[in-house]
C-alpha cells in the first residue's frame, strides 16, 4: 500500500516542484540570495514568482512559453510521422524484412546504445526520435519497450558529451574556452573544436559497454519480472506484394533524402551553415522535420500501394494515429513547462550553479585530484542547471584561470567539465526533455515516473562515475593527448 501512494504521476510531480520552486525563491528573494557572474561581473539575484511583476509576464507568455518548451513543435512532427509508418504497416514490414525471425536481443540494445551516444552530432535529434525507434527494436527482439525508452533515454542523455565524429557540442564548448582563455593574459593558447577528439572518442566505447552491460544485467531483468515480456511482432515471410510496397517505399524514400543531400552539400549549399559548417544549420536545425517527413512519405507510398491508403481522410488517420500518446504528454509537458519557465525567471538555477563555483576553493595542490572534484562539482551542479553550453559559459571564467594556476592546462579543463557534465543529464528534473520519457513510459504503465525510473537506472550512473574517472586518470596520468 504505502508503496502505491508513493507513485505519483509525473504531471502532478512537476506540479509539486512548481510549489517548491514558488517557495524557494520567495525565499530567496527575502533573504537577498545571490552570487557573482564571472563573465559579466554582475551579481545574480534570485527573483521571487510571488509578485505581481512575474504574475503579469506569466500572463504574457503563458501560451509561447510552452508552444517552446521541449520543443513541442519537433515531437509533434515526430509522432505525426511515428504514427503513419506504425499505421500503414511499414515498420512491421520492415522488421519481419530484416529478421526473418526475432533479432538477436543483444544486436537491438547495442544498436539503441550506439545510435543514442551518436545522436549528438545532429544535436538533440536523439531525445525525440530515438525513443520510438528503441520500442520497436526492442519489441521485436521480445523485451519489454519499457526497457528500449530507458536505453534511449541513458544513452543519449549520458553519452551526449562523447562521439565518433565532431558533434554541435565541440564547437561551442571551445569558443567559451578559448574566450576564457583570452581573457588571461598570462597564458597564450588556442582551443579548439577538436581538443577533447581523441578522448571523447574512446569515451564513446567505455559508455556504450558499460550502458549495454547494466541494460543486459540489471535493466532488462528488473522490467521483465515486473511487466513481463511481450512482443507485437509476427515473424511470417513478406508476400510478394508486401515487398514489391516496401521497394517502391524505399525507392520513394531514398530520393527524398537524395535531394535533401544534395542541397546539402551541393555547390548550391541551400541549406548548410555559415562558411559550411552544419553546427546551427538550417538542415541540422530541421533535421527531426526533414527525417519525419521523410518518414511519412515512405508511409505514405505504402499504404497506398498495400491498398491501406485510399482516401486522405485514411492518411489523416495514420497521422493522428498516436493521439494518446500525443495528450498524454502534452499534459504532462504543460506542467513541466510551467514550472521550468518559473525556474528560469527566479535565476535559482543560475544561483546555485555559481554558488557551488564561489565555495569551491579548496583544491589540493595535485592537479589530477582537483580535476576529479571539479568533475563532481559538475555533476551535482548539471542537476540545476542542464544547459552544457550556458553552464560553462559560468565555470569556464572561474575554472580555466583557477586550473591554469595549478599547472593544468584549457583542454583538460573542458574534459573535465564535459565529463561531470554528462553524468547527471539524465536525472535532473530540469531536464526538458524527461517529460517525454515520462510520455513514451505512461503509454506502457500509467504509473510509470520519476520513482520507476530512477529505481531502475541510478547504478548506471554510478558505474559510469567510476569507469570514466578512471579512463580519464589514466589519460591524465599518462599525458595522453586529448585531441588536435
């Protein structure tokens, strides 16, 4: 009993973290709370929600702030074309296409680790589409899809600081360093994108073996036991004109993103980024919505020449397919952007992050042991704030001069912090995006929250905490180049 008074959904969870933060930061606005930021020189105060100044902006942006939250608009999108490939039939035909028969259990978890960890090269792109992939890979490989949206979930959010490949992360992290660097004028450097390459790039092994392990031994047993096991998915041979739609589907599909390519990377270059860079290009910016539409084409050709398709008001229900779906989370989101917008507006995140900055003075002399508190401190501070790029638009001023001092240079730093940074993402319930895993989890178990969640993910956490420090002591220790 007392255990099912314990379970909160995460609509009312969110909702009780909005009073809390109401709470804090009328106190904190009384008691004159605040902390110094090192890159403007300004002093942070934290604002009370109990005034009338916040109660009029509420009022103002109440409907924009969450038509933004979590964007909203990309999930949407996502499902829409989620809800077509499910709804004519292209998914099945494609799973019972590549396995004849159900796919190894250990190829379906590998394969969600992988794609998560890599997703970060087209930013947050593997929040929103990874989740859904998962269910049907893991489905077909008869495990409980519970267990493929926390895989997703793990591998994206902790993996989000490694990668094989230079991702949108690097760029930015290194501008702020090198910034802060410039403004120590004792120390000449440059850094740049690919500083951390050679590290970041190992990392991405050490995540995914010890995220498959904890899926593989702890995750998938736990879930199994307390759902059991399911699989929607026939293992029969295609008939020939289910492969002849599938073809034609794919023929479609493969000239879709043929030309989405070469408007790409076209001497017409219509949709990259300044000077050819992809990081905040129109196509990495729209990515969900080019893949989704992608998708919904495929869908589309299908259904119709399965004979699924007849009319648009048959396409139309395909689209809203996943409407449950869609109203569980929009739910579920609204409070959480409610109470994301008041934590924002108060400056407790910003407060907390620079308070734990202020106190953090006493460093040993070694070089190596402070690396490994601030990757602690890190850590703790991801909780309030999530943002890796704002975060350290904070700490880089503090901590670059202050571990220049201990002999240690920029680049070491940054791994550091990218380290702590990754190791709490998936935990913080500032998060924008955990409302969506709540979304994807309620649509299996209407009880499934913050509780179930963490009951079932707070080891890996833990051994990625020890397996990475080490990895990284190693490094240290042995003046291992990080990167280029």
């Amino acid at each position: 009993m007392m255990n099912r008074r314990l379970q909160i959904h995460p609509a009312t969870c969110y909702f009780l973290l909005m009073v809390v933060v109401t709470l804090l930061s009328w106190i904190g606005n009384i008691y004159g709370w605040s902390a110094l930021d090192p890159s403007t020189g300004e002093m942070v105060q934290v604002k009370s929600l109990i005034s009338a100044n916040y109660i009029r902006q509420f009022l103002l942006n109440v409907y924009s702030d969450f038509a933004n939250y979590s964007s909203i608009g990309m999930v949407v999108i996502c499902v829409f074309a989620i809800g077509v490939v499910e709804h004519s039939g292209l998914i099945r035909a494609i799973m019972q296409q590549l396995f004849k028969g159900n796919p190894s259990q250990n190829f379906c978890i590998t394969t969600v680790v992988l794609m998560g960890i890599m997703s970060n090269v087209m930013s947050d792109m593997g929040y929103i589409l990874l989740m859904p992939i998962a269910v049907v890979l893991f489905e077909s490989a008869r495990m409980h899809p519970i267990a493929g949206i926390i895989t997703a979930y793990l591998s994206v959010a902790c993996g989000f600081s490694a990668n094989l490949f230079l991702s949108t992360l690097d760029p930015l992290l290194a501008g702020t360093t090198q910034e802060a660097l410039t403004m120590n004028a004792s120390v000449v450097g440059h850094i740049g994108p690919l500083s951390n390459f050679f590290f970041m790039f190992v990392s991405t092994f050490l995540i995914a073996a010890i995220l498959y392990v904890v899926v593989r031994r702890e995750i998938i047993p736990k879930i199994n036991k307390k759902y059991g096991v399911t699989s929607s998915f026939a293992t029969k041979m295609l008939s020939r004109k289910e492969r002849i739609a599938l073809y034609i589907a794919y023929g479609v599909g493969a000239i879709y993103f043929l030309l989405i390519l070469v408007i790409t990377f076209s001497p017409w270059a219509i949709i990259d980024g300044a000077a050819g860079w992809l990081s905040h290009s129109p196509i990495v910016t729209g990515a969900v919505f080019v893949i989704s539409m992608g998708l919904i084409l495929m869908g589309v050709v299908y259904g119709v020449v399965m004979g699924r398709y007849r009319s648009d008001a048959e396409v139309v229900d395909g689209l809203s397919h996943l409407t449950r779906f869609l109203a569980v989370y929009l739910i579920i989101a609204f409070f959480a952007a409610w109470m994301y917008m008041g934590y924002k507006y108060s400056q407790l995140d910003q407060f907390t992050v620079l308070t734990l900055a202020d106190n953090f003075h006493f460093l040993p002399d070694s070089g190596w042991a402070s690396l490994l508190l601030f990757i602690l401190l890190t850590a703790v501070a991801n909780i309030f704030m999530v943002s890796a790029t704002l975060k350290w638009h904070y700490y880089s001023f503090v901590f670059v001069p202050l571990f220049i001092h201990l002999g240690v240079s920029p680049d070491w730093t940054q791994c550091a912090y990218r380290i702590g940074d990754s190791l709490t993402n998936a935990y913080s319930p500032f998060m924008i995006y955990m409302s969506l895993l709540f979304a994807y989890m309620q649509q299996y178990d209407n009880k499934a929250g913050f509780g179930v969640f963490f009951k079932l993910t707070w080891r890996f956490s833990l051994y990625l905490l020890l397996a990475w420090g080490l990895l990284f002591s190693v490094w240290y220790i042995g003046n291992i180049p990080l990167g280029f």
